[in-house]
C-alpha cells in the first residue's frame, strides 16, 4: 500500500498545468480558508495574546485526538485501495510512536502556558467539538469521496498557506524557538504532499459530473466548519467570550 501512495505524489511538471477539477476544489476552499481569518491575520502581525496562542493549540490537541483515529478508518471501510493507503500511511506517520504529532501540538501549548495534565483531562469548546462531529460524521455516513474532500482538500490542504503566514511572527516577533514551533514548519511543509495525495485521488476517481460536484460540496463544507472552529478559537481566547 506504500508504494500505492508513493505514486500518488504529484511532480512539479504536473502541478504547473492544475485541472479544471482542482482548481474548482482550490477556489472553493479559498472561500473560507482560515489563512484569511480574522485570527489568522491578528497572529501575523504579531498581535495575537499568547493566551490564543496557547488556546489554539489546545483545540488543535481536541480536535485531532477525538477526530483522527474514527475518520481514518470509518473512510477505509468503503474506500479503493490507493484510498487506504493513503490514509494509513497518513495515520501512521500522525501517529507515530516516536514522534507522535500530538506531542509537537501540546509542546506548542505548553510554551504557552497550558497545562499539559490539565489539557489531556480536559475537552474542546463546543466549536471544537462540532468541527470533530461533524468531520467524523462526513467519514462514517457519506461516500469516501466526500470525506476526503472534507478531510484532505477542505482542511488538510489549507496547512501550507495557514502555516507559512504564521511562520515569520512566530520566530520574528514572538521569538518562538523552533523546537516549539515545530507544528507550523513541519506541516508547512508536508501537507503540501499530503493535499496533493488527496488532490490527485479525487481527480482519479472522480470521473463524472455529480461525482466533481460532490467533492466541490464538501471541500467547501468543510472549509466553512474549520472557519466557525476558529471563530470560537477567537472569541474565547483572545477576547474572553466564555464558551466553554
């Protein structure tokens, strides 16, 4: 299944002409794409409170704990195969025993203020909680088509934009060191493989019409539900609207 998704990468030669199909999947995350909230552009600038800072993260550490394991596996029960290897190869590096993801976010958190203990205890805002539902939902009652749209085109995509915006406040003006901002350099980075692995799935499968709209729907669902995740990322952490 590794090697399945080896060829799934996409070359430089063949993203410089995009098809018609990601292109419609790219403006319709670009509708809602949180690279251009209002907190994504406060935390640019340098103007972010640290305790937002630290509040992301801890919604990042929900989010992912309560979301991934489900919808990974809930999309591999009616997926093709180049679909399944994908997701667990995506998995299984998320969740890697030696380097788990969910450590790097929780360093970030803690950098911050946060307390580990008491993070790992604790629960989302409500917000959170209705972005993992609904992501979970997508995964287990719609066809894999749609939950990949969701999951890897509508909010695993966004990662390299987002991510590069906030790279420069982090190590400039918030003076960050690296080890804490690992989350943002390395996702960055490989999510622009992981979205083209999705990009490049759904352009195979997709052949038809109906089957193009569907996962144009649910990219762009998907990008409006993590928008609404950060509205309440924003209005609880930065200017103290209580949520929870």
């Amino acid at each position: 299944m590794a090697e399945t998704a080896r060829k799934l990468q996409v070359s430089p030669k063949v993203m410089a002409s995009k098809s018609a199909f990601r292109t419609e999947l790219e403006n319709a995350v670009l509708e809602r794409h949180c690279a251009n909230h209002p907190m994504t552009n406060k935390w640019a600038e340098g103007e972010l409170g640290r305790n937002a800072c630290m509040g992301w993260a801890v919604e990042h550490y929900h989010w992912i704990s309560t979301m991934l394991r489900e919808a990974t596996f809930n999309i591999c029960r009616h997926a093709p195969d180049d679909v399944i290897a994908l997701e667990i190869e995506n998995f299984n590096e998320e969740a890697d025993p030696d380097h788990p993801h969910m450590e790097i976010v929780l360093k970030f958190a803690e950098e911050n203020g946060a307390d580990i203990e008491s993070v790992k205890a604790g629960r989302g805002l409500p917000t959170t909680e209705s972005w993992s539902k609904w992501l979970r939902a997508t995964a287990r009652d719609e066809p894999w088509h749609c939950a990949i749209a969701a999951l890897r085109i509508g909010t695993e995509s966004q990662s390299p934009m987002l991510y590069s915006k906030l790279l420069p406040a982090l190590r400039d003006i918030y003076k960050f060191p690296e080890d804490a901002i690992e989350h943002f350099w390395l996702h960055a980075e490989v999510d622009i493989e992981h979205g083209d692995r999705g990009f490049a799935l759904l352009e195979r499968h997709c052949t038809s019409r109906a089957l193009k709209d569907e996962a144009v729907h649910w990219a762009r669902e998907s990008a409006r539900m993590r928008w609404f995740y950060f509205d309440g990322i924003f209005l609880h952490y930065e200017y103290g609207y209580a949520l929870a």
